[in-house]
C-alpha cells in the first residue's frame, strides 16, 4: 500500500496506449506486476536494472513509472535522479523494501513522486497516482536520516573552527555558498578542505540535491575519465553496461573535485569545456549529455605555480579559481587544538564502545606544543589510536624535543648529521620547525617584540604567539633593542 496518503480522485482516462516503465530486479516481482499492468490495460516496458532501463526508456514517453528502490549497480534512486533529466517517465513511483525508511525520504529528494512498500499491487499502484492528481506529496516523517546525521555533524565541526583565520575562512565560505560560482579550497593535507566543500554545499540552494566527492588522485588515469564522465555499453573492453559518470550522478547538485591538481592534461581539456557549456559526451557517446553542476575543487599544490611551469591549463585555472578560499594548517591554528581534541575523543569513544575520558594536561600541552604535519587528520589519527589502545599519555612522536635554530647547533657544520636514524616524516617536521622559528623570530624583532603587531602580522592569535615563544625557546635580545 502507499506510504503516502491518497485521495479519492479517480485516475483521468488515459489514452489508448498507456506505456509503463518497470524496473526491478526481482524476476519474480517484476512478472507479476508486468501481469497486472497487462490485464490493467497498461503495456509494460520491462527493465531489470537502472542502466538496462535507460537504453530501453530513451525513445518512450511513459504514463508512469515504477522503480525498485533496490537495483544491481545502479540504485533506483540514482536511476531516478539521472533519467528525470533525459527520459519522460511520467509520475515516479518507487518500491521499497519492508522497513527501509531513510531510501524512502532520499527518493522523494531526487524526484520520485511516491512510494510503495512490497508486496504491492497494481491497484496499490493507481491508488497512489490518485493522490499525486492534486499536489507533489511531501516526504513521510522519519527519524534522522544518514544525511541529517552527517550535517548535524558538518554543524558541530564547524563550531570547533574559532580562530581568527578560520573564522575569516567561514565569512568567505557564507559569500560563497550563496553565489552558485566555481569555487578552489587550497590547503596542506589534511587541514579539512572537505568540510569547507560540503558546508558550502549545505549552506547552498543545491542543499537538497547530491553531493558527489571525486578523489582525481585515487582513480588511475586511464579510469579517471569514464569515473567522472561515464561511459556508453561497448566503449571499451569489459563496458558491458551504460554507466553515468559522477557528473551525471551530481546533476543539480555539487561536485567535490579533491586533488585537482593531479587531473591529466587531456582531462583538463574536457573539464573546461564541462565548465563553459554545461555538457559532455560520455566515452564511446554520439550525444552530448547536459547537466546543471556546481563545481568546488580543492588542492594541496600551488596551480599558479603549476600553470607556471606548464602542468596545469590556466585557462581551467582562471575558470575554477572564481572563490579562492585557504583552510590554514592546524600549527597555525593552536586554539582550535583544545577542542578539536575533545571532540574527536567524544565522538570516537562512542563509535568505539568504550568510556569517554578527558585527555590529561601533560598529553594536551604536547598536542599545544606539537607542529602538526599532518593537521587535523593527523590529530584524529592520533585520539584514535589512543582511545583503541587505551593509552592517553603523550604518543612518542609528540615527546620529542623542541628543535632548536641550525646555527646554534653543535652539528651546524654537519647538516646532515642531525637526521641520521630519522624518518622522512621526521626530517620534514623538523625542517617546518626551524622555518617556523626563523619567520617568527624575524617577524618579533621587526615589531621591535610588539607581540600584538607581530600576532597581526603573522595572522595568527595572540594567544597562539605566546605559545610558540614559549615553546621554541625564544627571548628578547635586550642590547640588540
């Protein structure tokens, strides 16, 4: 029976030939409504996945159709969101399983009309087009759904951003998300460019559709192309099946473009022309396929200087970087430390299943105190690890002594000899140390030790400063002044 309420309108006379779109992978579901259809005086066009019913629908113009929730590859919401735009289906009706319940909601947002729970009917069926002859129907209460969940916690990570950097960041982000323009998040890894591409997204008018996330790093080059534009069924070995793209999938939505910086240059090509026209023709396609897509990138390489050096299009550039927006790296941001370390414990003490606990002073001033290469993935990493081994001590490779300038090292005439027995990771962090000290020492006596000047011109807090001073060792030359 429907999910949604009905009323008693009866169904208009429809014409002689009443076509419907059926797609469900249940062979025995799917011959038994086709029966009905038939003896209701319907003709069923029968489909047993969402790709199979995109080549078979292309040239019909249904009265209505129905669509399993459920389908091999393809779901039938995703069928739904992406033949809305090529394929006149006529009023969607989905089929859910008994007890689905956030599908449900999620197939109304991509643009289903109605629901039926299995087992239905045909009459089932018609009884629900009855409702759909006044107004669109309104999606069923339901608890939180996955989506609601993961706002609710974009929201509350959102809320741990307090630094005066970031806070200049989430001013930009407000501008951005109402002005449906390209937008490019810059940022070392790990510093949360995710959680800027998908605030924006929630904040934006596309909130209520998709929101698809490519890494252009994690995909190989040669299946880059059909992961992001799809391909036509025969377009190359083992493409036994029509398959939409991630664009396609995103359409009136956002697509997050992760690593953009790595994207080939024959891609770039095609992606500029994605950003100029609005269209793009899927490997092995005779037709162009049109989509209304906002898209956000995000990188951890300089593309000015990538077009520079003739790796990167600058005319793609010019197109993406319409809002630049920088997320500054955690060492810059040492009040956000306190909080997001409280959080990552509440939240992973939970999924975990063991006690909250509060992290000791001596392991938080080491977090303080810490530069933090990996950011805030890195610190995550870390509150997991402790929490799983119980263990809420300062983790080794925070103990390590502050490094102090190479020029007053005894080993500054041997520069290598300092990293002998060290790790990449280890060699690097120490390096962003000695960089780190040098620009605020500089920056300190050029403002004459005026911290509140040095802080500003530092762009970072006060409070922040005084950390770093303390903790790098520093000390005013009193003759020098």
């Amino acid at each position: 029976m429907s999910l949604l309420n009905a009323d008693p309108t009866p169904v208009p006379a429809p014409p002689s030939e009443r076509p419907v779109l059926l797609v469900d992978a249940d062979s025995d579901q799917r011959r038994r409504l086709a029966a009905q259809l038939q003896n209701a005086g319907y003709i069923p066009v029968i489909a047993s996945s969402g790709e199979d019913a995109l080549e078979r629908a292309a040239q019909k113009r249904f009265v209505f159709s129905l669509v399993a929730v459920r389908l091999p590859g393809m779901s039938g919401i995703d069928f739904v969101r992406l033949a809305r735009t090529s394929v006149q289906l006529g009023a969607v009706i989905m089929i859910a399983e008994p007890g689905m319940t956030a599908p449900i909601v999620e197939a109304i947002q991509a643009g289903a009309d109605n629901v039926v729970r299995r087992p239905c009917t045909v009459d089932d069926v018609e009884a629900t087009l009855r409702g759909q002859a006044g107004s669109r129907p309104r999606a069923p209460a339901a608890p939180p759904t996955g989506n609601e969940e993961a706002t609710e916690r974009l929201e509350r990570e959102l809320a741990l951003l307090v630094s005066s950097q970031t806070r200049e960041m989430k001013e930009v982000m407000e501008q951005a998300a109402r002005a449906d323009v390209t937008v490019l998040v810059c940022g070392d890894t790990g510093v949360g460019k995710e959680l800027v591409a998908r605030a924006i997204h929630v904040r934006s008018a596309r909130r209520r559709a998709p929101f698809i996330k490519v890494n252009c790093a994690a995909v190989p080059r040669e299946l880059l192309e059909s992961e992001l534009f799809g391909h036509e069924r025969g377009a190359f070995t083992g493409a036994h099946e029509r398959k939409p793209g991630k664009f396609e999938l995103a359409h009136s939505g956002t697509i997050f473009l992760d690593e953009i910086g790595e994207l080939h240059p024959a891609l770039q090509a095609k992606m500029l022309h994605v950003l100029q026209d609005g269209e793009f023709s899927r490997i092995g396609g005779r037709h162009n396929v049109t989509i209304d897509v906002r898209v956000i990138c995000a990188t951890n390489r300089d593309l000015a200087r990538e077009v520079a050096a003739n790796r990167f299009r600058e005319d793609l550039f010019y197109r993406l970087n319409v809002i630049n927006i920088f997320v500054p790296p955690l060492r810059e941001r040492i009040d956000e430390i306190h909080g997001l370390a409280k959080y990552f414990v509440g939240r992973y003490a939970r999924a975990f299943g063991v006690p909250e606990c509060e992290i000791p002073p001596e392991t938080m001033d080491a977090f303080m105190k810490y530069a933090w290469p990996g950011n805030v993935r890195e610190l995550e990493n870390v509150i997991k690890r402790m929490l799983v081994l119980k263990d809420l001590s300062p983790p080794r490779e925070l103990r390590e002594p502050a490094t102090v300038p190479v020029a007053n090292r005894p080993d500054a005439a041997e520069p290598f000899a300092a990293t002998k027995g060290l790790s990449l990771k280890e060699i690097s962090r120490r390096a962003v140390l000695e960089a780190e000290r040098e620009a605020i020492r500089r920056a300190l006596e050029q403002n004459r030790w005026n911290r509140v000047k040095t802080a500003r011109m530092l762009k970072i807090s006060y409070r922040a400063l005084l950390y770093k001073i303390k903790d790098m060792g520093l000390k005013q030359d009193l003759a020098a002044s």
